[in-house]
C-alpha cells in the first residue's frame, strides 16, 4: 500500500509551493514504485485532497483537475481509503449535514466505485482478514487547534468552520464526529482480531495532546499484546517521523508532504508499506527532490 496527505495543489491559492511539481513529481514517483511493487492493494489518503476549500459535489471538476489528471489510471484502480482534512470541509456540504451519503461530496461507500475515494462515512472501518489487517478512518478535525501545546481539551475547536454557512453547528458537528471516532477506535480494539492496526486521520500525532486516552490506546493500551498498529497523520507538510508524538512502541508517521500545499521543512514525499507472508508491515519513504517542492525564492532588490 501506499500513504500520502495533502497534495491538492491549486493554481490560484497555495502555500510556498509555486507550481503543480511537487505534486506531480511526487504522483510520478509512486507510479514508479506501483511498476516496482506490482501488487499495490491500496492508498491511504489522509486529506487535503482538494486546495484550497474542498469539493462542493461528485461532479466538481476538481475530481479531474486534481486527482484523476495527476494519478494514473493504474494507481486509481486500487480504492483510495480516505478521511477528510480542514480544506476538504470548507466547502463541503459535510460540514452543515448529518446525512454523509447524501451531503458529503467525498463519500463513498462502494468499494467497487474507484471513479471516487473509499469512504464509506466520515468514521469507518474496513477488515482485511486475508492479510490480518484492519484500516480505521477517523473525522478529527474538531483537533485543527492541536498545533497549541498550551490549548486544552476543552478549548479545543474545528476553526475552518468560519468558511462554512453554519459555523456553530460546524463547530458541534465536528465534536461530536471526533468522539463518535474515539469511540469506535475503542470498539475496534476490543473486538477486532486483526494482528495489525492501520489507523488514521487528518492530524498528526503532537495534535491530541489535550486527548491522552487516544495516544495512550495508539501505544497499544487497551488492546491486545501481540498487536501492531501504525498512524498516519497528515496537516503539517512534511514526510517525517522526528516532528510527531511518539506512540512507541508502535509505530507513526506524519505524512502531509504530496506537495499539494507547501513545504513545513522536511522531505516531500509518500510512504510504502509492504506487508510481508508473516504479516509484518515494513514502512518506507519515498523522497522526492524537495528544490522541485518548494525552491527557495530569489533575494528582492530593493
């Protein structure tokens, strides 16, 4: 499988990376390893699809513009497991609906309809028996604030929900869908048999500090002994392990470096993961050359 995050690059409205190369190049490269690999099952995508405010439907042409313009063919012929990030919800009838079928331009939940990404709610989860796998998608974007080390649980709030037509409600709507969230991850590591846990969300690790019970149970607290789980977070634009709270001893990574947005410091790329016949897991980054992400800017005469 592979994992990438924020890499909706947009002409009109970006961070410090000046073009679609970031993007592309990191798109080419996985295409790359897809040729090398030869037996990709899936993506995760942990959000940020769609820069700079989401898509307002299933027939937006940001699904061309954006996604299948810049992936192949080949790479959307696997399902894109997906959550959404801050930017995907600004627009997106989600915010202001209850009813994600019907109002949640990014959810899907037909495995078999790769024309879109595999969401099948905005929290959800999918068992891969076959490869003692389970992949969880969690909405935590009630935790946007995180990046504030001195913000606690109760001040804690989703802030794009002021792009939105209904921002009190956006607001609660987000709240409500991170505990839902927690308390399905909860259910999941008492009930599931998988051996190997991939959970993820739009929001690195750091970003729960306020919610010690999350990174406690991301350690493994809670769930059985023998089993592994790996985080993926995205929001911050970089591929690195060093910048996240550790969940050792399993296993995280912040992976919102797809060249959509900008560089935060750091490698621009996306990770490989590769789960051996044991069923262990071997996670890999695939760096591209961060002069094509984000060039430095020429000096300005004055």
């Amino acid at each position: 499988f592979l994992v990438i995050g924020d890499w909706g690059w947009d002409p009109k409205v970006h961070g410090n990376a000046p073009t679609a190369n970031c993007q592309q190049t990191v798109a080419r490269k996985m295409m790359d390893k897809w040729d090398e690999l030869g037996d990709v099952r899936f993506v995760i995508n942990v959000g940020d699809s769609f820069y700079p405010s989401g898509v307002r439907s299933k027939a937006d042409p940001q699904w061309d513009t954006k996604w299948r313009n810049v992936y192949s063919s080949e790479l959307r012929s696997v399902p894109w497991y997906s959550v959404y990030g801050n930017h995907d919800l600004q627009h997106d009838g989600c915010s202001c609906s209850d009813d994600a079928l019907a109002d949640c331009a990014q959810v899907n939940d037909d495995p078999n309809n790769l024309d879109y990404f595999y969401m099948p709610d905005v929290n959800w989860y999918k068992e891969h028996p076959e490869l003692d796998l389970e992949v969880i998608g969690l909405d935590m974007n009630h935790y946007m604030m995180g990046w504030d080390g001195g913000r606690g649980e109760s001040k804690q709030f989703f802030e794009d929900c002021h792009y939105t037509p209904c921002k009190v409600a956006c607001i609660g709507r987000a709240r409500a869908r991170a505990q839902i969230g927690f308390e399905m991850f909860r259910r999941r590591l008492q009930e599931s048999p998988a051996k190997h846990m991939i959970v993820f969300s739009h929001y690195p690790t750091d970003y729960f500090h306020s919610h010690p019970w999350f990174l406690s149970a991301l350690r493994g607290n809670g769930s059985s002994s023998d089993r592994k789980i790996y985080y993926f977070g995205g929001h911050r634009h970089a591929l690195d392990q060093c910048s996240t709270a550790s969940i050792a001893p399993n296993v995280n990574w912040l992976v919102g470096g797809g060249g959509g947005w900008g560089c935060d410091g750091g490698d621009q790329g996306f990770l490989v993961g590769e789960i051996g016949q044991d069923s262990e897991i071997k996670l890999t980054p695939e760096i591209v050359d961060q002069a094509l992400c984000c060039p430095k800017q020429p000096p300005r005469h004055r």
